[in-house]
C-alpha cells in the first residue's frame, strides 16, 4: 500500500472558510460613485492664482511689493495680449481677489512650445549657458522637439533669473529699479510687473517717445545707470535697442531678457555689450542728444564687469 492512498494523520477534513461564504465584499460597490474630475475652476475669471504652484525660489525677491497680490483666494484674468513674438507671447494679466479691492495688472510672458519657430537667431546667446545634463546639450544642439523645449525653459529661467538678480543688485545700490519686478516663474510662462496705466494701457516704447533735449539728457542717464547695473552684475542686456525699453511716467524700464548674455562666460561678450551701446547711442544721437562717446562707455561697462576692453 502506497503511503499516499491514506489520510495524514491528524488532518481533519474541514469546511474552507471562504467556501460558502456570503461575498460581503461585494455589497460596498452595490452603488458606483461617480466622481466629479471636472478641474476645479473659479466661478469668475480664467483660473486660479498660480502663486502657490511656485517654489520660494521661483518667485520674485524679498521683501514682496505691496502691490503684489499673494493671496490663494486669487484669482487671474487675462485681459487681451500685450505683445506677440517670436519667442514668446505677453499677456495682460488681472490677478484679483473676489469681493474686495486687492488686485493688480501683470505682463504673463508665456515661451512658446515646440511646435513653433523659435528662437531662430540664438546660438551666440546660448554660449556660456550649458545644462548638466550631456543628453539635454545633444538635444538643444540638435533642435529636436525635446530640445526646443528645453530652450524654451532655459529662457524663461534665464528671463527669471536675471530679472530678480538686477532688482536685487538695485536695491543693494540703492538706486530706483530699472526692470520690472519678477512676481514668478512657472514652466515656461514667466509673470512680471505690468508697466503702465491701471487701466491696462502699457507704456509707450523708447522709440515712440517725444521729447526736449532736457528730457533726453535724463533718460540716458537712468539707461547708463541701468546699464552699469547690468555690467556690475556681470550682463549684457545682448538685444538692446529703443524698441525693448519703455518709459512710464518719465521711469525708463529695460524689458525682453531672455538673451541676458554674461559678458565673462560668452566668447562673444564683449561684442553683445557694444552692439547695446552702440544701438541706443546711435538713437539718442539721431533725436538730438549730443556728446556722447560709444566708446568710452563701453569701455567703462567692461571695467565695472571686471574685464579689460
């Protein structure tokens, strides 16, 4: 006889628990529940304030202006856009609080994705601006829909960063800011103080400016103040021209940062900062401005950024 053919001993051939039991478990999906996944949009205006989705080092310098609307309950409202480009579109943005009187205007620059013409000219910025990553370099090299992407980021970082350097290095010098406030930085979208008119009307553009000798002499002196900033800071603005400055109530304000070139790291520094003075020189010679000497401003900017001319 096979030991097999017999029962082990001490086993008892009992009833499995799970044999005829009453599946229990059934019942507490007797009723589906149906989720609502619809995104959690304001009853007014386009979306929620975005100021929590940034990390402290994505928003602007302290201390924050008063003017600056934090508060989670905000809400953002586009207003129409400001600016359109290559590179990038600029909104106007509305960020408000429902139900009472804290609000303000913000310029939403948002760096356009992959499947648009970009950045066609920026090669020569890009040098001196590398990722850590070598696959990000090969990509951004090559132009493949990831790299432009990743260009796009880098932009708008660079945009950011230097924003938020310059206000800082002006308030450390005590002189009146010369860029618009950084508020924050999100992906590829960068938002920033609104220049102009509470109503939404953006200041005029340096070339679009009119006025006395008198007038002239004091806005080429806050551009050679900006522009000492910059080259203390190590920069060239690198596409400087009448056209990327604004003057709102007799402030001049330098925008469009994203080329922001360092005049040590790039091989074409030198060149990018007298191609800015030069531009501007040349416009305030033709309105009338007389006496000023390209070169020796240039030669001065290089000093303040540490290099011989």
């Amino acid at each position: 006889m096979r030991e097999h053919d017999f029962p082990r001993a001490g086993r008892v051939n009992r009833r499995n628990r799970f044999d005829d039991d009453e599946l229990t478990f059934e019942k507490s999906y007797a009723e589906e529940v149906e989720w609502d996944e619809t995104p959690d949009k304001p009853e007014f205006g386009d979306r929620w304030s975005t100021w929590d989705l940034s990390t402290p080092t994505e928003r602007g310098p302290l201390p924050h202006p008063d003017w600056l609307v934090t508060e989670l309950a905000a809400v953002d409202v586009e207003r129409g856009v400001l600016k359109t480009g290559k590179e990038a579109d600029v909104f106007l943005l509305h960020r408000h609080v429902p139900g009472t009187d804290r609000g303000c205007l913000l310029a939403a620059k948002r760096y356009r994705s992959h499947d648009h013409r970009m950045f066609h000219r920026d090669s020569g910025y890009l040098e001196g601006r590398r990722d850590k990553e070598s696959r990000v370099n090969r990509a951004m090299a090559n132009r493949s829909a990831f790299g432009k992407e990743a260009i796009a980021g880098q932009w708008a970082a660079a945009e950011f960063g230097a924003l938020a350097r310059l206000w800082e290095i002006a308030k450390q010098l005590d002189v009146a800011p010369f860029t618009p406030y950084p508020v924050q930085i999100l992906g590829t979208e960068v938002l920033q103080e609104f220049i102009g008119a509470p109503d939404g009307t953006a200041a005029p553009r340096l070339a679009q400016v009119r006025t006395d000798e008198a007038g002239l002499a004091d806005l080429w002196a806050q551009l050679v103040l900006g522009l000492t900033v910059l080259a203390r800071a190590g920069y060239a603005h690198g596409d400087l021209s009448p056209y990327n400055i604004l003057v709102h109530e007799g402030r001049l304000v330098i925008i469009d940062l994203p080329q922001i070139v360092d005049v040590v790291a790039n091989p074409q520094g030198k060149r990018f900062l007298a191609r800015d003075v030069h531009n501007v020189a040349t416009w305030f010679t033709a309105r009338g401005l007389s006496g000023l000497d390209e070169a020796a401003l240039t030669a001065e900017l290089l000093a303040e950024a540490g290099m011989r001319s």
